[in-house]
C-alpha cells in the first residue's frame, strides 16, 4: 500500500455516498491504495436486497486483482453454459460455452448471491480501514475551496477532497446535479432463490445459466450457493404500465404474462416472491459525471436495463478505473491532482457505460420479440457459433483505463435481413 496523502482537517481523503455494491467496492479499492475512506450509508445496516448476480470475467478479473476472488468462487457457482432457450417452445437458441470462455477471457463466469458479494467488500473494507458509517443520509452536494461537502438530513456536514456520489438509480447527487429523469421501461423483474430441492422436478438445468426469451417476458435461472440454492428471475411487461397506470406491475400481472410458456418457465412462477418486485427503469446516458469534486459512480452515473447483467459489474469497474488513476498519480510533488484522476476517469468510463445501457436497450427489445420477427431472430441466434466471441470482446475483455484502450463494438446485424426458411409460416402471439 502507498502512504496515505494527508488532508488539512485530519478527516477522510474520499467521502462515499451510499454503501451498496458500487460504493463499498471503490471504498476498498481506494483505500488498497492508502487513501483514507468514509462511507455514509443511509441505512441502519449494511446490506441488499435481492438473489443472484451474474459476474462476467471484466468483474472477476477486478475480484482477482483484490485478491477477493477465492472467497468469492467458495461462496458463488462456476457454471458451465450460459443457454438461451425461447420462452414458448423451451428450444435452444444458442450457448456460451463458459468452460471456453472462461479460457478465452482468463477469468471465469460466476454467479453469486449478491448479499455474498456485498458482504466480501464489506468485510474487505473493514480490513482496509474503511469507515464505515450507516443511519447518514445525504441531501445535498456543495464546493469547497479544496473538495467538496455534502449536507446530511441530521443537519450534520462531511467533507474531503472527493465525494463519490454512490447512491444509486433515484440518486439525490445525479437530481442535483444532472437533473434528469428515470427512464420506464415497462418492464417488471419478480425475483426468487430457494431451496434447489424445490425445483428438481421442474426440468431445470442445475449447472447452467439458462434465459428464456419470449414476447414481452423473460425467464432467468441458475444455481446459488455451491448449488444448494436456485435463483429465478421473471420480467415482463405490465400490461397496466402500458395503460399508464400508477400502481404497476402488481402480482396479478404475474401469472397472466407467462401462461403461453414452456413447462420449466410456467412451473418456476408459482415460485417467485410476491412482496417485492422490481421495476425496470434506467437513464438516458449523460457525459458528464464530474461535478467539481463530486463524481457519480455506479448506478447513479449509469443505470442500465439489467439484459446485459452488467449493472453493479460496471460500478466495480468505476472504482477499479479510479483507483488506478490515483495509483499513477500518488506520490508527485504537491499532492494527489484529483482534477486530473476525475478527468482520467471520466475520460474512459462514459463511454464505454454508454455502450453497455444501449445494448442493454437494444437486448431487451430483441428477447422479447413476437412473431416474425421473433422467428428471425431464432433463426439468427441458431446459426451463431457457439465460440463465436463477435458479441462478447467489447465486453468481457480487459477493463480499459484510457480511451484507446475500450475495444471496437460488434457491428449490429439487422434482423430484417434475416431470411426464414420457407417452410415457417408466421408464429401466433402468445
Ligand atoms: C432484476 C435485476 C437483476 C440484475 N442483475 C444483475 C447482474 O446479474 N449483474 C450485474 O452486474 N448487475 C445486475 N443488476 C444491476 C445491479 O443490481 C445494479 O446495477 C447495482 O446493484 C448498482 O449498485 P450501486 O452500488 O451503484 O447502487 P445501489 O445498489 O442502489 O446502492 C446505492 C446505495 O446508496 C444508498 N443511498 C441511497 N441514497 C442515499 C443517500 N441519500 N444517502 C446515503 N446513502 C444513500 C442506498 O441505501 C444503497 O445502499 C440487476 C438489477 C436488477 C434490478
């Protein structure tokens, strides 16, 4: 670790807002670094809420580099594919064969509960020294002559050189700051993880990762917990969303969007919790994440659509990229030149989040195609070579720090050009 530059107030170099996945991880990342970390959450406790996660190799290369891998591989599941079925007829579509990948990328494809990979960073902050404070709610940002302050709803201030502004998709700093609304997709996530004796019967393949993609609605599942668990996730859209009412994406709307399913998806919904339901909502992307020394990080600098299982994997790699750029600039005469870290930082992370929310856009849409243009896209997605890696290098490649370094996107095929054999006729919509 490099010795930790001093501020004038004796206080805390970095001021995180809010302790969920993005904030806790670039908390311990900054500290590795030797720079003296406060983190203020507004809950009475760490923690979150939800089942699994997917962690791409961009993600489990940064756990590597933490030295946090081992432990996060003793707690998740390494599975072997990741299939794509449609959700009408359970056919397969295509695969990623997650043995090879994990080759290709030189770090391998997990799935995790996501309060294991909350309690690895926290934990691993607490071994670094994080501060760690909960029951502090900040509602507002301001300049300082040197940093930055925030405003807490105790009427209490906390300042430091840098605010990170981790607080999430309704994120007080980016309404401040940016100003912009959510966006609503229309679409619903209802979210389950139980005991894997519970879905034994159902068809399920325990060591893959398996999407049914149908019109207006998706299935996800895999096994948690060294496949002691399995996580299920339906999203579909809520026919009273489209009606623009107020109170959507109910219980009732559950059942009623899958009944034209396959057997495994319709026999996983009796399953799914029914208190708790997660609207799909993102942002427009913004280019700008700097705001004097407050920086906006993870879900309230990118919100994404979660199709591309990217979300709380690009808020790691945002702490990732930032302390990287400390860790150049540590040690120069003067001080840490935090106004040029938050250029470099914001120089690569804008774009290459930006790229991600599109296709995450972009990938909704196509998994939940109807008729025609769903048989076109099953057509197309069964010609692809499984090692075929065109739709997965931009991604899951190495994490870039500088512009020059984010590889070239895929080039989109236009699904109009796909030809049906002329047996098909067109499909019914369920
Ligand atoms: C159904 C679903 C499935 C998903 N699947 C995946 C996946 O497989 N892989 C993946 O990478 N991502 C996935 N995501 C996305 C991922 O969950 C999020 O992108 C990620 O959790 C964002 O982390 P964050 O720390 O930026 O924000 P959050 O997790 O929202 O944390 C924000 C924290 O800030 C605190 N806070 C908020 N306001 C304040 C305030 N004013 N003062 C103090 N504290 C405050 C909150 O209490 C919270 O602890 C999924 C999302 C959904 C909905």
């Amino acid at each position: 670790m490099n010795p930790a530059p001093t501020t004038a107030d004796g206080g805390a170099d970095v001021l995180v807002v809010g302790g969920g996945i993005g904030g806790l991880s670039s908390a311990f990342a900054l500290a590795r670094e030797g720079l003296r970390v406060r983190v203020l959450e507004r809950a009475q406790e760490f923690g979150e809420v939800g089942a699994g996660i997917q962690v791409a190799p961009n993600c489990t290369r940064i756990l590597a580099d933490y030295g946090l891998l081992d432990e996060a591989k003793g707690l998740g599941v390494l599975p072997e594919n990741m299939v794509m079925r449609d959700a009408l007829d359970g056919r397969e579509l295509t695969r990623l064969d997650l043995r090879d990948l994990e080759r290709r990328y030189g770090s391998p494809y997990m799935v995790i509960h996501r309060s294991d990979l909350h309690g690895i960073f926290l934990r691993a902050c607490r071994r670094a020294g994080v501060e760690l404070l909960t029951d502090r709610t900040v509602v507002e940002y301001e300049q300082t002559a040197d940093g930055a302050r925030v405003l807490l709803e105790d009427g209490g201030t906390e300042e430091a050189s840098v605010v990170l502004a981790a607080d999430g998709l309704h994120s007080v700093a980016r309404r401040q700051l940016v100003g912009d609304a959510v966006v609503s997709s229309d679409y619903v996530a209802y979210r389950a993880a139980v005991p894997i004796g519970e879905v034994r019967t159902h068809g399920v393949a325990e060591q893959d990762v398996t999407v049914h993609v149908g019109p207006r609605c998706h299935f996800v599942q895999y096994a948690l917990r060294g496949g002691e668990m399995f996580n299920q996730v339906a999203v579909f859209e809520s026919p009273k969303a489209r009606a623009g009412k107020k109170d959507w994406g109910t219980p009732d709307e559950l059942d009623a969007a899958f009944v034209g399913t396959c057997d495994t998806v319709r026999k996983g919904i009796p399953l799914m919790w029914r208190d708790r339901w997660w609207q799909m909502l993102d942002r427009d992307p913004v280019d700008t994440w700097i705001h004097g020394r407050v920086a906006l990080l993870g879900d309230a600098a990118h919100p994404p659509l979660q199709y591309m299982a990217q979300g709380a994997i690009m808020a790691i790699e945002d702490g990732w990229v930032l302390a990287r750029h400390v860790a150049r600039r540590l040690g120069g005469a003067g001080g840490l030149d935090w106004d040029a870290v938050l250029a470099a930082y914001q120089a690569v992370r804008v774009e290459h989040c930006r790229r991600v929310l599109n296709t995450a856009r972009a990938w909704g849409e196509l998994w939940h195609l109807d008729g025609t243009k769903r048989r076109q896209r099953n057509v197309f997605l069964r010609a692809r070579d499984t090692y075929d890696y065109g739709f997965t290098d931009w991604v899951y490649g190495p994490t870039a720090l500088e512009p020059d370094e984010e590889p070239e996107m895929f080039t989109a095929v236009p699904l109009a050009s796909v030809r049906l054999p002329e047996a098909e006729g067109e499909e019914t919509a369920v």
